[in-house]
C-alpha cells in the first residue's frame, strides 16, 4: 500500500510540474488543451490549475473565441514570480544575466573584468549581483537563487572547482566564489551549463551534443537530456581532441588541439577581438578575413563530422561563434554533406537557442529547474 502511495504521488507531482512546464511555455492556454498535450485527465488539469493560481505563478487572463459551444478560458503564466541570476565567469569578463520562470532573459549586463584570486573580486561579483536586482525592481522574495558557470572541472557534488586552467585554479570551494552572494548559490561547467540551457525548455528527454566555440571551445554531452560528466567529469572536452597531430601550440601544452583552430579567438585576433567586426568585414567581401573564415570553416567542418560519426545525435552549435550561427550555417552544411560517410542529411545540425551568455542562462536556468521540481 505504501508503495502505490508513493507512486500515485509522485504521478500528482509529475502531472503538476508538467502542466505548469506547458502552460509557461506558451502566452496562454485553455485547460482543455492542456489536457489534450499532455493525455491528461479534465478534472486533473483543473486541480492543478486552481493550485497553481492559488500559488501565485498562473492566472486567468479572460476566455477564448468561441468555436461554437461554451467559451474556454484562457490562463497565463506569471513568468516574473520568481526568477534566478546566472554568472558567466570569463578570464577577462564577467556576464550576469536574470531569467524569469519561462526561461526568458530579463536583463543582461556584461562586465570587463580581469579574474584574480583576491576577496576584491569576489566582493565585486556580489555587487554585480545586489545591481542587476536593484536595476529590475526584484524583491529578494522573488530571487530563487544564483548560479555560477565557470571555465573547469566541477566536482560532481557542485562544492568545488577541481580544476581551471583558464584561471589558473585547483581545488577552489564554492563558498570562496559566492562568499558575497548572499543567496542560494551553485557553481556548473560553463559548456554544462550553455548546453542544459539549450534543451531546457523542452518537454521530451532526447539527446545532443553541444559545441562551445568561444574563447576555448569546449562542449557537453547530453544523453536523456542529462549531462554525461565521464568517469573523471571531463567528458565534452572536444577542445582538447585532436584535430592536428603536431600541429599548433595549445594553451593546455599540447601541440594540434581543436582549440587552437576552432576558438573564437582565431577569427577576432583579426579585428582586434571584436567578433561582430570579423563577420561584419566577411559581410563586405574582405578578402583576407573570406580567407582565415574559409579555413575555419573547414577545420570546423571535421569536428562536427567526428561529434556526429560518434555520438549519432544532433549537434548543436553555440558559444561566442555560435550566436552568428545563421550567418554560415549553409556553408557548414555544405562541407558537411562532403563529410558525412552515411548520406547528405545535415538536418543533425541546428545553432544555440541562447546567444547571449549561454552559459549564465544554464547556470540561472539550474535554479528555475530545481524550483518547478519541488513544487
């Protein structure tokens, strides 16, 4: 008895985080639609609903056009009723982005800001914190909590930084970054982060591999729509393979590294570090950064190909480079369809959902999750 006890409860809890999961991915929505999407009974979608509005995130907001028989009414979700911050740590910057229960960006601040190990830093990542509230009118009620992505190997209870070396770390504990932050704090992979962010909003557990084309490229793989963290939580380190045996010198020591032809640096370096100026020259027929973007291209080309040949699932482009993903996605394409050993289709590929601070997203998006979870 007790065990179906547990079941039917956690089947309430499920039909419950499902249907608030609907209703705020949508302007408005009539319970029989709900019961409809989600193969639910009636009488369940009006508990649930009633409880939900009873706890503040969802509300009527009036009926739908008639189809001919009774007006349905219309229900919305109160996406401001709580929200979460994500930091994106950076060797030169830091991004601070505040995310609504629906996934949306409220607000996004971009910092230049030089990492150092010193109580000033951590001090000013706190009032980075305490400003973005204070600039968007949050009451600290509202405030679910802040998450942190940082660029290294997180241990797999989330308390320490095992290991950075963008930022020259080991063995840093949680509480040394978010010692000023004065609520429910968590620290994730950066690439962990941007790619729990791009599957977070949907419903059906699936898998992708997520490639991180930034200052160092990195990634993430997500089977089930989890993160695979590998036996020693390196997995998704696809900077670091190989593209090049003896090839260019990597920050990491060794020699040929997908990082060193893949990065976003290999194209800003050209335009001072400005991305948007590389792809806006591209755009006007430079014929010197046509030529750097072309052997990029191709380098990129063999990466995709290899993530797909192993992982067999689609493949998504993100980070700095990702967010101009339209402006060459046919061209990849293109050199991908040369690659494939098992036809043409490319339809494996698609660009980040997030183009801004992806990685801040997925680290404030960890909060919103553990919040629709435990309602």
């Amino acid at each position: 008895m007790i065990v179906n006890k547990e079941n039917n409860m956690d089947i309430k809890r499920k039909n419950k985080i499902n249907i608030m999961r609907t209703i705020f991915a949508s302007e408005s929505i009539s319970q029989k639609e709900l019961a409809d999407t989600l193969n639910i009974s009636w009488p369940t979608v009006l508990q649930n609903v009633k409880k939900l509005q009873e706890e503040g995130l969802v509300e009527e907001i009036g009926e739908f056009q008639s189809t001919g028989g009774r007006k349905a009414r219309a229900f919305a979700p109160i996406q401001d009723a709580y929200v979460a911050i994500g930091l994106s740590i950076t060797k030169n910057h830091v991004g601070i982005v505040l995310v609504d229960l629906s996934g949306n960006l409220v607000k996004y601040v971009r910092k230049t800001k030089a990492f150092e190990m010193n109580d000033e830093y951590f001090q000013t990542l706190g009032e980075y914190v305490e400003h973005i509230i204070k600039n968007t009118g949050y009451s600290q009620e509202k405030i679910l909590g802040v998450g942190m992505s940082l660029p290294g190997i997180i241990d797999e209870c989330g308390e320490t930084l095992k290991y950075s070396h963008v930022l020259g770390l080991q063995d840093v504990l949680k509480k040394t970054f978010c010692q000023y932050i004065t609520y429910p704090s968590t620290i994730i992979n950066d690439a962990n982060a941007a790619g729990h962010a791009e599957l977070w909003a949907e419903m059906k557990p699936h898998d992708i591999v997520y490639l991180s084309l930034s200052s160092s490229v990195g990634g993430a793989i997500l089977m089930d729509s989890t993160i695979y963290m590998g036996d020693n939580l390196r997995a998704g380190e696809f900077g670091h393979n190989t593209l090049v045996p003896n090839g260019r010198p990597c920050y990491c020591g060794k020699l040929g590294c997908v990082d060193t032809y893949c990065s976003e640096k290999v194209l800003s370096k050209h335009t001072d570090g400005n991305l948007a100026l590389f792809f806006e020259k591209l755009s006007e027929g430079d014929t010197t950064i046509r030529e750097v973007w072309n052997e990029y291209l191709d380098w990129l080309a063999i990466i995709v190909n290899n993530l797909r040949m192993s992982f067999d699932c689609d493949v998504v482009i993100g980070g700095y480079v990702g967010g101009f993903f339209e402006l060459f996605e046919e061209d990849l394409r293109e050199r991908l369809k040369l690659r494939n050993t098992f036809g043409t289709d490319v339809s494996y590929l698609r660009g980040c959902r997030y183009k801004l601070e992806a990685s801040a997203m997925g680290a404030a998006l960890q909060h919103i999750e553990a919040f629709i979870k435990n309602l």
